[in-house]
C-alpha cells in the first residue's frame, strides 16, 4: 500500500465522511495526487458567499491542494481545483471558534480567488485545523545551498527571525 492510501483512509475516518463519499471521491484524487505524498486534511466545504450550494471536499498533502465539487441532487462530481501549494498565492485562513468554523482562502496561479468554509464541528478542531494551517502553509526558514544566493528576506521576516 502507498503512502496515499495509507493516510488517506486515516484522515477522511477523522473527518467522519461516510465510506460511499469517500469512494466516489477516490479515483479523482488518484488521479491528482503522487502516490508518496501524504495526506494532511480531508473535509467536507462550501463557499462562503453560497453556503446552501453545492458541496466541496478538500484534499490537503505536503505539495497539492485538490478540490472537488459534487452536485447535490444527482450526486454529480467535478474536479474544481488541482495545484501544488508553491502555486497558491496571498494563503489565509480565519478561524471561528464562535461558529466551529474556519475560512479558507488563496489565489491560484490563473489569479481566481478561492474561500471555502470548513465546518469544524467544535471550537478545539477550529483551533487544531489553524494550527494543521499554520503547519502546511507558513513559510519555513531556508539555508541555500552551496553556491546559490542566500533567499531573499523581507523587513517583516528580519522582525520575526531575530
């Protein structure tokens, strides 16, 4: 079994999606995701400026967002979004431990604007869900290689290293 299926299976048991979601989710995010590369977050979503619309499940890994749609009627599935994390840009997330909810946002690289609106369920998952955030999507501190220019280091980030 790889990697994939292995945390795969794990997440959506943690989310608590039921097995026939889950299976007909599954060849899509095959299709998408490497074989090696583990899963971090699966959850169900909606859009914030439609929350009775259609449903959204989210597939997080280390390297790629995958978003698909499903129809509420006819069940229907579409691939919404599929992109590697290095390219999506402007990344925020606004915790609601009031609502048991969190906001999900980020430009992809054809310069759309993306929210979604994760329902956590409790206010201690808001808090895991923005720590599982802060984990996947800050940026981490890199020491050039040998030969290559040291990386480019704004004012904000001297502040925050020191």
């Amino acid at each position: 079994m790889d990697v994939f299926s292995r945390t795969f299976l794990p997440a959506t048991n943690e989310a608590g999606l039921p097995m026939p979601t889950v299976s007909r989710h599954m060849p899509i995010f095959r299709r998408c995701v490497e074989p090696d590369d583990a899963t971090v977050l699966v959850t169900r979503a909606n859009r914030p400026d439609r929350p009775l619309g259609q449903e959204f499940l989210i597939l997080l890994t280390y390297r790629r967002l995958v978003v698909t749609q499903e129809s509420r009627v006819f069940k229907r599935l579409r691939l919404h979004l599929n992109t590697e994390l290095r390219h999506l840009a402007n990344i925020t997330w606004h915790p609601d431990p009031r609502l048991a909810a969190i906001e999900l946002a980020a430009t992809a690289i054809d310069g759309i604007r993306e929210r979604f609106w994760i329902h956590a369920g409790h206010p201690k998952q808001v808090w895991h869900l923005d720590a599982l955030f802060s984990h996947i999507f800050r940026p981490r501190m890199l020491t050039p290689r040998v030969g290559e220019p040291e990386p480019y280091v704004g004012f904000a980030d001297r502040l925050v290293r020191v």
